[in-house]
C-alpha cells in the first residue's frame, strides 16, 4: 500500500465484499496454510503471531450482523483490538483512524462504509476498552445502527470524536412503534487527548445549527455531570438556544423534558466552583 493512504480513503463502499475478503483470509488462517506465522508488529513494538487465535470478527452495526470486521486482538488481553483487516492488510488501530484526505477537517457526517468503520472503532475499541473507567459499567456506548445520523470530528488527519443523533421520526427501538418527536443529540465522544479544548461545545453547537428550523431539540437523558457544564457553557453563550435545548426520554413528548437550562442553573448553585473533566455522554440505550 502507498505510503500515507489510509483505509477510510481507499474502501471501496461495499460491506458485502469486505466481508467476504475477511472471511476467505481468516479461513486460509485457520487451515495454517504457512509453516511459520506472519508476525504484525505494533507500535510498541510488540510482535502479534497473525494465527486464528488471535483474530475474531465484530459485527459493526447491531441491526445488520452480516457486515462484519476482521481484528486482530492482544493475545495477554483478548478484549483489546490491536489492529484490523482491511484492503488485504493489516492496519493498526490508529492508522485505521487516520486519514491522508485535507478535506476531512473538522466534523464530517458519516456516509461511508469505511467512515463507519471509523465510527465503530471510535466508540467499541478506543472509548469502550481504551479511554473509559472499566470499572463504570454505566459510562459506554452500545454499537451504532447503520441507519443512525453521526458525524465524526477529524483534526489534522485524524478522527479524534464523533457525536451521533436520533433523527426526528425515526424508531426509538426495536420491538416498538414509537418515533422520536424531536431530533435528539444522542452519544459523543472525544479522544483524552483532545479534551478540553472546547470541541464538546463545538459538536453541540454543530448539532443545534444542523436542526435550526426545529423549534426543539433535544438531548438524551441521562446528562451527566460534565456534560450539563458543556450545556451551561453553551446556553450561556447562545442564550437564544435556552428555550430550545431539552433533556428528554424517547420519544420526546413534553412530559418526557425538561429545561436544561433550568437544571445546569440548578447545578452550578449547588456546585458554583466544580470545573468536571470531559466524559461522553448520556448513554445508549
């Protein structure tokens, strides 16, 4: 592969026949069909055996299993992705997050499969193993549907967050016949070491210009603590959005809001020196 290509770049749009390729290369893994193994070397330097063992495949969407990824995972720790197969190679977790595009800067809506890729990789393996407390069995994100609305934040050639919306109309689950009534900012994320540099409130601001024709928005419940500094920030800034801007339960019917104006003036009278360190939220249900 060319020097500074990326995945995301160069994948063609067709879930069906990367999976197919994955699967006909884990097979010739299983058979062993070489005497030695081929070793992948991370950047740590430490050496992976390319052997059946240590690859599985992850679904990428809940709602369609078939389209599937192959990864590589850390033999000491099976629950850390290392790497993942694409375009007939192996590409380390982060390289699989880069980009050599200049045009993917700042936030981008996912369109591509290989943007959905992306997407997966941000919140399964960087956020769900890597970059969230382990041991907060309330604080992580379930797969995205393929069909939900996401954008991904991409600075100097790399996806460092991503926010995703329930769109207006569209089903609040599986097994149910309700629709939102409200266009809802849903996940987000953003890489450690992009934190506090304001990119939280850049995504919430990106979301409530997207739907500026909707008389409300909303944001799911629940909003934790760092997350209601993020609003104060914002409402007190953008004080037109105060009456627009609501913590809601799907599907978003009136008795299911309430003000987050209200609440983040409620919180800061309680706490009005607290300064809380980013973490994603609310949570996927």
């Amino acid at each position: 592969m060319a020097a500074g290509v990326y995945p995301v770049d160069i994948l063609e749009d067709d879930p069906a026949g990367h999976g197919e390729a994955a699967l006909a290369y884990y097979a010739a893994l299983r058979e062993g069909a070489r005497s030695s193994p081929e070793v992948f070397s991370l950047p740590t330097g430490e050496k992976v055996k390319l052997e059946a063992s240590s690859a599985c495949f992850c679904a990428v969407y809940p709602d369609a299993p078939q389209h599937k990824i192959l990864v590589l995972v850390n033999p000491q720790d099976t629950k850390t992705v290392v790497a993942v197969y694409m375009k007939e190679s192996w590409w380390a977790t982060e390289d699989a997050l880069r980009t050599s595009d200049p045009a993917r800067e700042g936030l981008m809506k996912v369109q591509s499969f290989g943007e959905r890729i992306v997407l997966f990789l941000l919140n399964v393996v960087i956020f769900g193993r890597l970059e969230r407390n382990l041991d907060d069995d309330h604080m992580f994100f379930l797969p995205h549907s393929g069909k939900e609305e996401a954008k991904i934040l991409w600075r100097d050639g790399a996806a460092v967050g991503f926010y995703t919306t329930k769109a207006k109309g569209s089903l609040c689950g599986d097994g149910t016949g309700a629709c939102y009534l409200l266009p809802v900012f849903d996940t987000v994320f953003v890489r450690r070491r992009y934190r506090r540099q304001g990119l939280g409130l850049a995504m919430l601001r990106d979301f409530c210009e997207t739907f500026r024709e909707d008389e409300a928005l909303g944001v799911s419940w629940p909003i934790s603590a760092a997350m209601y500094q993020v609003c104060r920030k914002f409402l007190a800034a953008h004080p037109e959005e105060r009456g627009r801007l609501w913590e809601v339960e799907p599907p978003g019917a009136w008795g299911q809001r309430g003000s987050i104006w209200l609440k983040v003036q409620l919180q800061h009278s309680r706490h009005p020196d607290c300064e809380l360190g980013w973490r994603p939220c609310p949570l996927v249900w």
